[in-house]
C-alpha cells in the first residue's frame, strides 16, 4: 500500500475533527506522491524544486502516474506547483482505483439508490496496514492527516520527521490547504455581500 492509499482509508475510517474538505485532501494526496516518489527513488528535492530521477515503472498504477507526469525540464516544478497541478480532484481519481481494487464499496438506499450512495471500507489488508500505521501515530501519516482535518496536532505534540525533504513536502501541503481555506473564506463574503445586494430594498 502506499503513502496516499493509507492516508484516503484514514480519511473515510476515522471520524475527522472537522469537515474534510476533497480539495484539501487532493493537495494533501498529491504531496503524499511526493514523499513515496522521494522513498522510491524516483525523485529528489533541491530545495523546493522537483528533480526527476530515471524513469522506471512503479508497482501502483497512480503512483507510477505520477512519476510519469513529473516535469523533466529545468528549472523544474516546485513542490507547491506539483500540488495545485497533480491535486485537482486527485481523491477521486485515488476513490475508484480504491473500489476497483475491492477496498470500497457504494452501499445505496433502498428508496432511492443514485442519492443516497454512500462509500464504505470493506476489511481488507488494505485498511488494517492503513490502520495500524494510523495507530503507531506514524509521523508522515499524522501530519498529512491533520493537514486536512482528520485530525487536530497542537504544535508541542507534532510529531518529528527526519528527512528534511519530506518535511520540506509536509510544509508545502500544509501552506497549500491554508491557501485553499483563504479562497473559500473569500468566495463566502463574497457571495454574501452579492446576496445582500439583491436584498437590498
């Protein structure tokens, strides 16, 4: 399993601390490619910039997708641009291969099937690995996880990562989602000032 899969089971395994917004949890998909491209060798960082490595075929179909679409010219891709690039409706792309490979399944309603389909886990191999990495508290997992609201990480018990790349994805992912929060919360007053225009007498 990989660093995305386990992260996706974990979003619809654990009750969040707050609402899981799908854009936040496609950024936050997308850097977890970063990390496993970075454990398999596939890429390296200079500073905040994406370095393609050899091309070579990857175990996961969406991983190796990936890799595959990692630009190879320089100056290369920075981290935050892979984010915004790779995340869009990333989780839903990450959902059906989930389900094709029998992890998940759409449970309907009896009265009405299309409106009340309804994603859930099926015991799996899958969602015990994502499980009991989620439990050992493992820190890529949890930061990604409180990234996008799974769950809350006060600052004195953050867990630590080593790897001064993956941190450097970590922060890239956690910069993103509140650049994505700002634009919502924008859109909203927006909006609402638009609603109080027609309101007006």
């Amino acid at each position: 399993m990989t660093t995305p899969q386990d992260l996706l089971i974990v979003a619809l395994d654990v009750e969040p601390s707050r609402a899981v917004e799908q854009g936040d949890l496609s950024l936050a998909l997308a850097g977890a490619e970063v990390i496993d491209l970075i454990d398999a060798q596939a890429l390296t960082l200079d500073d905040d910039r994406i370095v393609p490595s050899a091309r070579w075929t990857l175990a996961d179909r969406l991983l190796d997708e990936a890799a595959s679409s990692l630009v190879r010219q320089m100056p290369y891709e920075s981290v935050e641009d892979w984010l915004w690039r790779r995340g869009r409706e990333l989780s839903s792309a990450y959902l059906a291969a989930l389900e094709a490979e029998g992890h998940v399944t759409r449970q309907h309603g009896r009265w009405s099937p299309a409106r009340t389909a309804r994603t859930a886990l099926v015991d799996s191999p899958a969602r015990r690995h994502a499980s009991e990495r989620w439990s050992s508290g493992e820190p890529v997992l949890a930061v990604l996880a409180a990234a996008v609201g799974i769950r809350e990480m006060p600052a004195e018990d953050s867990p630590s990562v080593a790897d001064d790349a993956v941190e450097t994805v970590l922060a890239a992912v956690s910069d993103a989602v509140m650049e994505l929060e700002a634009v919502r919360q924008r859109r909203a007053i927006e909006d609402a000032a638009f609603d109080n225009i027609w309101r007006a007498p």
